[in-house]
C-alpha cells in the first residue's frame, strides 16, 4: 500500500506525463513504474530525480551495468525492497547473469558482516590510510 | 579507540600469527591492518573471515574491482568508518581512478535519495518484478 | 503479517483495554491502531509507550505539526514503513498540506544523499563546530 | 581522518574555487567547511549538490528552520556525525534554541524507539491508512 | 513477491537437495522456509551459510536461545522483516515464552532510543573505555 | 568532539546533578560517564532515560547480562560506537567473558549477513510463522 496514490496517465499533471513519456521513450516500453507514478504527485521532483539518475547511470569511467550492481547492494543495505526489487530487474536487463547476481549477494553478505564486526570492535582507521599524508 | 586491544604479533595465538603472515603473503606486504589485529582475540573467527574473504573476493563472474567499489557501497550505507577507509584503499590499489571514484559516490548518492524517496512514499512492487510470472 | 496477534477488545487484558480506551478519548474516534493492539501483549510497555509519546508529541517549543514532520523523517531513514504509513497519516491529520508533504520528502532526500557522501568521504568534524570552544 | 584529502583553494579547480566562493558569499563568511573541500575533488558534484541544497533548503511551505530540524533527525537516524554536527550548527544559526534542541531529541529518541517497537512487531499497514481508498 | 523464484525440491540442484535434506533432519520437519528456497539459486552459498549459522547457533559460552534473542535484535535493528519472523519463531521453539519476548522487545527499544541520543549529541567515548589502558 | 558541551558537576542543574549522584549510588563509582553529561542539557529527559534504563536492565525474565549482549548487538546494528563501547564495558562489568564477547560477535555478524541476503532476495514471509493462524 502506497503512502501517496499512485497517479495514472490522466492523473498526473502536463509536466508529470512530460516526464512519464521521456520514461517510455529512454526505455522503448510503454510501461511506468510505480516509483515514478507516485513521485509525480511533486512534478518538479519527479522531473528532478529523473534527470538526475539518467546521467548518473549513464556510461563513464564505470559501465552501466556496474552501477546498477551497486545501485542493488546500497538499496540492500538501506532496506528498501522496492528498490532491490527494481534495480535487480534492471541489472538483469543490462546483462546481469544468474553468476553475476550469486557474486554480487556473496560480496553484499561479506561486508555486511565485516561492517558489524568492525563496529562492534571499534577499530580505529590504520594511519596509513590518511591520503593527506601522500599530499607533496 | 578499539573495543578490544590490538593485538601486535607477539600478543598473538599461534593460529593468529599464521593467519597474519597468510596475509601478509597474500598481500605481498609486512603490514597487517587494525581490522584483524582486533579480530585476533577470536582466531578461530580471524581464520573463518579471512578464508571466506579471499573466496569472496576473488575473480569470477565478476572482477576484483568490482567487487571492491560494491564493498565500499555497502560499507557506506552500512555507516562502517573504518570499512569505508580499508576498502577505498583496497579499490585503489585494485586500480580505481579518481574518476571512477566519483562515479561510485555518484551512484551511492543517488541510490541513498531514491531509497529514502520509495520507503517515504511506501511505493508497492510492480507485480512486472515478479520472477515467479517467468516460471515456466 | 504480525509477528504477534493483535489483541481486540475482548482479548486485551484490563491494564491494555484502558489504554485501548485512553488512545479512543484522546483521538476522537473509536479506532485503534494496529501498533497499540501489537504492543498490548506487554500492558505495561502498551502504557508506557503511549504515555511518552503524549507528552512528546504535545505543543512545546516545537508545534504537534512540527513534530510530526520529524517523526515521519526518522521513520523513513530507519525504513520502518509502518511508522511512515501512520505518522504520514497523522501529519495529514494536523494539517500537512501536499506542498509541506514535498518539501518534507524533498530534505529528506537530500539529508539522504549528503550522509552518503559525507560518510563515504570520511569527512572530519570542523573545529569550530566544537561547542566547549565557547565555553566561558 | 578523510578518504580523500581537504582541498584547500589553491589545490582546487577553477569550477570548485567557484563554487566555494558561492558559498562563502551565500554564508556572509569566509569559511568553506570541510564537506565541500572534500568533494571538491569532483567539480561537478560539488556544484550540483550545493545547487541542489540551495534549492531544497529555501524558504516554502516549510521554513528553513524547520527543514534544519529535519536535516538533523535524518542525520541521526543515518548515523552520520559528521552531518549531525554541521546542520546542528546551522540549526542553531537559524534559531534553534535549546528548548527546541531538546525537543528534536525528544522525537527522535521517541520516534526510533516505536520503529524498533513496529519492526520488531511486524505490525501489519492498518487500511485505513490507504490513500487508495479516497480517490473519487 | 520475491527478487528470484524459490526453489522447490525438483527445481533445485542436487547439492542444494542435499542442504534442503540436512535442514530436514537437523530440524525434525519435513519444512524447509522460504529464504533457504531463494537461497538455492547459490548452491554454494545455501551450503556455507547453512553449515556456518548450524556452527554459530550451537550451544558454546552462551546458550541457544540467548543467541536467537540476539538474532532477533540485530534482524530489528537492521529492519529485516523476514528475519524477525523467522528468528521470532526460532526463539520460540527454543523457550522464549512471552515475559522473555516483553523484555527483548523493551531492550531493543531502550537502545534504539539511546543509540539516536548519542549519535545527536556526538557523545565522545570516555577514555575509560580504552582497553589499551589495561594491557600490562 | 560532542554536539553540545559536556556538563561538569558545577554547571549542571539541581535536577541534572541529583540525577548524577544517583547514577553514582547506584553503580558505587563517582565516575559519571560522557552520555550523561551530555544529555544534562535537558534534566528532565535524562531522569526519564535514566529511570527507564534502571527499570529496563533489571533482572526479570532475562538475566541483565542476557539484556546486555542484547544492548551491545542493536547498537552495532545501528552503528552507535559510543553505545557499543559503554555497554561492552558494561557486559564485561556483569561478568561477559572473552568467550562469551566472541560468541556474541560471530552471531551479530551471522545475523547481519543472513538479514542483507534475505533483503536482497526479498524473501516473502512463510505463512506459518503467522500468529494469527494459532488464534483459538
């Protein structure tokens, strides 16, 4: 159940179905996810957020299928489902392979172990880990 | 400050001290960080952690750097200080740019706001998301 | 699904029913909640819990509204969708309008990607943000 | 200690050093704190985030106070000291007073404690709290 | 909904068989719960993590049920929904009857509620807590 | 460095400094730790904390190391290292042994990596772990 209804096409204001229809055309499917359909009750932010995440994901120094790993692991840290559920789907459509998905867990499982272990031991950063100290 | 004292190779059991120098071999330095000097006060955890994280952490599907920019992922969003200094330096030496290094902030930051954006808005999965509709 | 049953009026012991009760004078309505009928298998924490949060959530140097605004951004960031569905409600309710809504979500994200960032930089603590500096 | 070092205006570039100067004329202060020098090292998410949090930060249905609180409380919940720190001192230049402090801390102690309460419960979304049911 | 098929006994490889079969008999049921299914698709993984929570969870310096408290707590903490369920149960199983479950849940609560005062307050640890002090 | 001002004896108020010296009745210590001396800048929050601390921690159906353990594993949860230090020391103080630390370490970790792989396969709950299904 959503906070917020979730606006259809003739709900959502001009500047809302803007930016559902720049959706459907960057994916080539007629289909809006629900995250955009309630975000768009603020058409500034949905616009905002959509932008945004277009040229963050895009191809750079990481490939586009890198980032969406890492899109999957901090969703999985942070607890949110929704966002698991839909960044694995769009890993799997940029070519995330069912090996792929075991290693990302099996990375995603060791550091959330030694995250609470290091917590819970308190250690304190190695000074050589300062990059001040490499500064000329 | 630790939790519990640092253990310096002569505070060390036997079976700790042979997991420092598998370390150190495998690192190809003399330097053993914090992280297991603390762990060492549990050798039987010290040597389960470091076997598990070699295996982990190791080519496959997916590359070692790889691996590297989601450990610091999820160490980021897990708030572990100490994980997020050990791994950066890891992915660094594991060959990470400055650029790459923006590019994993970036896709960190934007995942953190759209989390934060679908709990607040409760969004419910797409039943599209649902892998048991692919189920022959 | 409850991790425990909730408790109706009739199965709720006399210490819970009072509160059962206390909650409907308080609200103006003959509902309660699922949190509070959760909660009253411990009838003393059923009590204590919402005694407390009477007197947090009274008008003070901060207004009800206020408040609420606060509790919905906690809620949020510790992905506890229930509190986020019930204080997003009792804001509506005190009178969060859709434009409070968005800029609410709005600080909440942008809260969310700096902490990322921040923790992802190890950023150090300013010195003048040390208040014994302007002890007398 | 930082991931990445402090950069100081002769150490950062023309874009940054503009956008530090933004800042310094925004806050009628000389002093660019430490999260900008740190993310200095990417131009570009510097000024796109300091953008951003001009933006969100700025007076609407909300006042800016207001939005500090929040800040905060998400801060907290995210366990970002850093972040505590410096919306807490912008807080406090914005008119937070200690009666006010107190009782932010109040909600949020609060508030955390009924996440806990709820997720440990596993309490179950009352339909009441369905925006679905009062579309027309 | 989950992010991969759960795995039924024909679905599932032979090495995930033979987990599913080890989970039986160490268990006394013919039960085998939903995360070990999804787990299957990592045969590997469903093995490690079996073996190492089987290791974990026995009895040692502290009982069993003391460890599915503490499971319990950790699974809130992080906001695992599944896993408050399923280690609810286990606790149960085990003798946690309701007076126990009443104060797990009441401690839970307290340290949620003091964890986000000392983060808001960036309380500094008192040097008294260094166990380095105490090393001969 | 802490948010606000630690409060000596000299500056706290009659009503924070009764709360101080029944925190040194009731541990036989006259040292008053960091956390305290902190949350002082709001007396009538630290009595309340304190007085529900007592009542919380106190023998009942759990021993209070039981409820100590419990305190240290939500806290590294939830990454308090303030609160990870004062109830480590505070376990050892009611007698937690190095082993028992140990034990206490390997299943918060356990629990931490099983709770990132059940939110990453988004694990539906069994319906048996349903309370409501055992409802007379």
């Amino acid at each position: 159940m959503a906070v917020v209804s979730l606006l259809n096409d003739e709900e959502a204001s001009a500047e809302a179905l803007a930016v559902f229809n720049d959706i459907r055309e960057a994916r080539g499917t007629d289909y809006v996810n629900n995250f955009w359909r309630a975000l768009a009750h603020d058409p500034a932010q949905l616009k905002s957020v959509w932008d945004r995440i277009q040229s963050v994901m895009a191809p750079g120094a990481l490939d586009p299928l890198v980032k969406e790993l890492i899109y999957v692991a901090v969703s999985t840290a942070n607890g949110c489902g929704y966002c698991v559920h839909s960044h694995t789907a769009s890993a799997r459509a940029k070519g995330m392979t069912p090996d792929m998905h075991a290693e990302l867990l099996a990375v995603v499982a060791m550091a959330s172990q030694t995250n609470a272990l290091a917590t819970a031991l308190g250690v304190p950063v190695d000074a050589r880990f300062d990059p001040e100290q490499t500064k000329g």
